[in-house]
C-alpha cells in the first residue's frame, strides 16, 4: 500500500472530531466518522458548517444505507491526478 492510499483510524473525543474535520476539510481530503446510530455525527458536521468557520461551506447528509450505488453520481470523488476531492 502506498503512502498516498493509508487508511489512519482514530477514537476521538467530539472536540477532537471537530478538529480532525476542519483540517481535513481545509486541505480538501475527505473523512469519515463512523460510529453507532445517533451519537451525533451528522449533527457534530451540521454543527462546524453552521458555526460559519469554514467559509462557504455545505453539507449534504447522505444515508447510503438507503441509497444504491448509481444513486452516488455526481457526487465528488477522488481526483487520482492531483489526489484531491
């Protein structure tokens, strides 16, 4: 595996989620939470876009439990080139 494809995995607390997030979003790299239902995720991202800290930022809360793979087009993805979102 190369260095560019790593997977980090974390146990934060929601202050240290909400730091991991803005940086991540900053540098443009994606991050996933993951975590049991309703301990607040979504709301913790909901939460930062609100607070107006990254700019023009949006969410778009997405279950893909509910959704099939072609329900994803469109949505950003990986530029393998420059290795941004």
């Amino acid at each position: 595996m190369s260095s560019s494809s790593q997977v980090e995995y974390r146990t934060v607390t929601t202050t240290g989620a909400k730091s991991a997030i803005k940086v991540a979003f900053k540098k443009k790299r994606p991050i996933f939470l993951w975590g049991p239902p309703g301990i607040g995720k979504s709301e913790l991202v909901q939460q930062i876009v609100d607070s107006g800290e990254l700019g023009n930022a949006y969410m778009i809360d997405m279950r893909l439990a509910l959704m099939e793979p072609t329900d994803l087009r469109g949505y950003p993805f990986r530029n393998p080139e420059n290795n941004l979102m």
